[in-house]
C-alpha cells in the first residue's frame, strides 16, 4: 500500500486553513477478497485494491464534501467541496473535541496475503462438507476480508493514521422433508486477520447450522396472544440494537423521529436493564479507536439500571443538543459521517437460565432472528425469531417454528423481569441512509413479563 501521501494532504489542508472554518481529509487504501460457495461449488471469488479520498469542508454553517480516487486530483477535490460549502448557508456547528495525534496498528496475525485463495477455499470447505447431512438439500457460504490503511488529517489537528482487518464468514443450509423447507445460519466474525477462521472448528460450524435447519421440520407452529417470553442473546442484541439503539442516534432525534427525544434523565425501562454501546470492544465486529471525525471511541452508557443516560451523536448533532461527541460518526470515505452505533449490548445480570424458567407455568422461549421492521418515531416494532420452545411447568417442551414478537420498545423494556448472567456478542452488518458499517449487537438471556407472540395458529 503506497499511495498515502502524507506531504500532498498536508499541503491541501494548509491552504484550507486560511479559507474556511473546518475542513477535514479522509484516504484510505484497501485489499479486498470475497469468496462465494453455493452447493459446495465455488460460485464467486472476488479481490481487488480500493483508494478513495474524502475531503469535507464547513463554511458559514454549511457541509461542502467531495471525494476522489485519483491521488492527483486531491486539490480539485478540496476546491470542489470548498464551492459547494459557499454555495449553501445553514445552521452548523461543531462541537469540541480533543485533536488526536496517533498510529492505531492491527492485532491480526495473519495478514490477508500471507495465504492464497485457495488455502482459504480448501479451509471454507470444511465447513461445506460438515454440513452435508441428510435432508439438507442447498447450502451457501459468503467469506469476505478487508485489510486498510487510512489517515485522517483535520484543521484541528487532528492526525491519525489507523491500520485494519476485518473478517466474517456466514453460511446457511436449506432443509426439505418435501412438504415444508427451513433454514439454519450463522456466522463468524472479527477485527481479525486470518486466524480467527483457523482457530474456528469449522466442522462443527457446518454441522450446527444444517442441524438447526433439519430440526425446525419438525417443530410445530407458534401460538398467537401475550405471554410470558424469554429472549436468547442474539436476539436480545437484535431487539436492542433495532428498537432502542436506532431511536439513541442523535441525527434520528433531530428529524423528531425518536421516542427518546427529551427523554434523557427519565426512567425508560426496568432498573434491571443497562444497555451499553462500545466501540473500545475489541472483540466486538464494531470495534473502532477513533471514530470517521477523529474522536475517541467510547463505552457510552445509554441506559443505566432503566435510566437513559446519553445518547449517540457526532460532533455536529451532539453540538445541536449540548453534548459532547459520544465518537458514534461513521461512513466509508466516499461518503458524509452519519450517525451509527458499534458495539451495542444489555450488560448482565445475576440470574442462570434455569432460575429464568423453572417459576414460569407457561410461556415461550424465543431464539435467534429473521429480521424484522422498527418504527424508530412511534416506538414499535415486529420481529421474527428463528424458532422457539414452549415453557410449561417450568421446562422447555414443543419445538415451535415461524414466530414473530411484535410490541412497543419501551413496554418491553419495562416489562424486563430478569436479566441472565451470560453474554454473546453477535456479528452484524447495519444499513442507514444507504450507508452499510459492520456491527456488534448482543447480551444475556432476558426474561420479559408480557409480549405479543404471533404464529400460525
């Protein structure tokens, strides 16, 4: 990687100083591999170098941005976003933030060309091969890793220069007994080189997720009413992140698109619940040291025993609501910094599974996610779990499929009567204003006294 001139960038920030109130520049390079494998035959392999040059410029409260590929055109760049601030007039400003001086270098121990594709393929196929069991009619995996240098370089002086690697592997299997098809998935990633995929058990991976699908065949469909529910940690780092942490984004609250507009200091959920975004996680698929604006990434507490504390915000929305950045602005180069969570989770309690369930007569167990929708402004949402159980007496019994948990955000917050003890960090991907970042979402087993369950019946 090469074309990171430090001196061409100083140069264009130089002249930007003495002609506006803020300018930025944003270049990164990249090597990308993606691997696709449907059916255990290779169906895509793509790699390829990115470059790309973001320069942002504010001036009499207005945004001017633009961006190139060409490392000569750095200056064309800086002028074009300089006209494009002139040309507007609005209301901006940035709130203060410290000006980082430093060299962020990865943790990965195998860098993306320290093995060929086909090292890569021939270890992927593990996985392809454990999954083939009877009753299993497709499968399909996706491999992608990124490995960037990026600099960022402010008016006010900020410079940080960041090395990255980023790997996920994600596979699904498709089961068929002739009268009804169900799925299995998972995924693995990282802020890791190639390691974290040698050090996976691949086999049991491949052999996990075709069983998940083989065993929903059989499972019975949901009922429908309210009752009792108890969330698995990947779905408890789904409904956390869609229903609560979207509604936490500054920019989402300025539109007046948030139930938790002016809601800072008020109690909006069960004193049982903490609910954290942090991007200092390393172990986190959202893990960053300094956000796309050059502020620190923090652990922001958003809610603390069902309080909200803060919000998430960049420098321009946190100026809006008189607080300091919480380091969330995030967006590939090419784009303007929105924004965005990173690793998003309820923190744990004291109660086992099994205390969870054992004074509960009835009620369902809720596992994984299908998706699902999440009115940010109105404060409700529907999702879809991967399957369930029913409780009875204080046990798990019917297997149950194709069920959905539809509510309002802050009842079921509120409605949190037991918090478990364990802990997941789920792998995520979050789209937002056409913008995609990688993310971590997750927490304990959960247990929330009323929720309406849909299904079949």
């Amino acid at each position: 990687m090469t074309q990171l001139d430090e001196d061409i960038f100083h140069s264009v920030l130089k002249k930007l100083e003495n002609t506006v109130d803020y300018a930025d520049i944003r270049a990164g390079e990249s090597i990308n591999n993606s691997i696709v494998m449907k059916d255990s035959k290779i169906d895509n392999v793509d790699t390829g170098n990115d470059f790309s040059i973001g320069i942002r410029v504010l001036q009499n409260g207005a945004w001017g941005f633009a961006y190139t590929t060409d490392i000569n055109k750095v200056q064309e760049a800086a002028d074009k976003a300089t006209m494009l601030a002139n040309q507007l007039s609005s209301d901006v400003e940035l709130s203060q933030t410290k000006a980082n001086e430093d060299r962020v270098k990865t943790n990965a121990k195998i860098q993306i060309e320290d093995l060929t594709i086909e090292d890569k393929i021939n270890l992927i196929k593990e996985a392809d091969d454990a999954a083939k069991l009877d009753g299993i009619v497709s499968t399909n995996i996706s491999f992608s890793e990124s490995q960037s240098n990026s600099i960022l370089l402010s008016t006010d002086g900020t410079n940080i220069q960041s090395e990255n690697n980023r790997i996920v592997l994600s596979m699904n299997s498709v089961a068929d007994n002739g009268q009804v098809m169900q799925f299995g998935h998972e995924s693995i990633g990282g802020v890791q080189g190639f390691e974290l995929i040698e050090n996976s058990d691949l086999e049991s991976f491949g052999r996990r997720i075709s069983e998940k699908a083989l065993s929903l065949l059989d499972a019975k469909q949901a009922p429908s009413g309210d009752f009792p529910v108890i969330f698995d940690p990947e779905l408890t780092g789904v409904f956390i992140h869609e229903a609560l942490g979207h509604a936490s984004e500054a920019d989402i609250i300025l539109r007046n698109d948030s139930i938790l507009k002016d809601k800072i200091g008020q109690k909006i959920g069960s004193e049982l619940i903490t609910v954290v975004d942090d991007a200092t996680r390393k172990d986190g698929f959202g893990h960053f040291a300094y956000d796309v604006e050059g502020s620190n990434s923090n652990k922001n507490v958003l809610v603390e025993n069902g309080v909200l504390k803060t919000v998430l915000s960049s420098r321009e929305s946190a100026k809006k609501l008189g607080l300091e950045s919480s380091g969330n602005a995030r967006s590939s180069i090419k784009n303007q910094p929105l924004v965005r969570m990173s690793n998003t989770y309820i923190k744990p309690g004291d109660s086992s599974f099994d205390e969870m369930i054992e004074d509960m007569d009835e009620g369902i167990y809720l596992k994984g996610s299908r998706g699902g929708q999440v009115d940010t402004g109105k404060g409700i949402f529907q999702f879809n779990a991967v399957e369930a159980y029913k409780i009875e007496n204080g046990e798990l019994s019917t297997h149950l499929r194709d069920v959905s948990l539809s509510g309002s955000t802050l009842d079921i917050l509120n409605n949190v009567d037991a918090v478990g003890s364990d802990f997941k960090l789920n792998v995520g991907f979050c789209g937002k204003d056409g913008q995609t970042v990688p993310v971590g979402d997750g927490g304990p087993h959960i247990r929330v006294s009323k929720a309406t369950v849909g299904g079949a019946q």
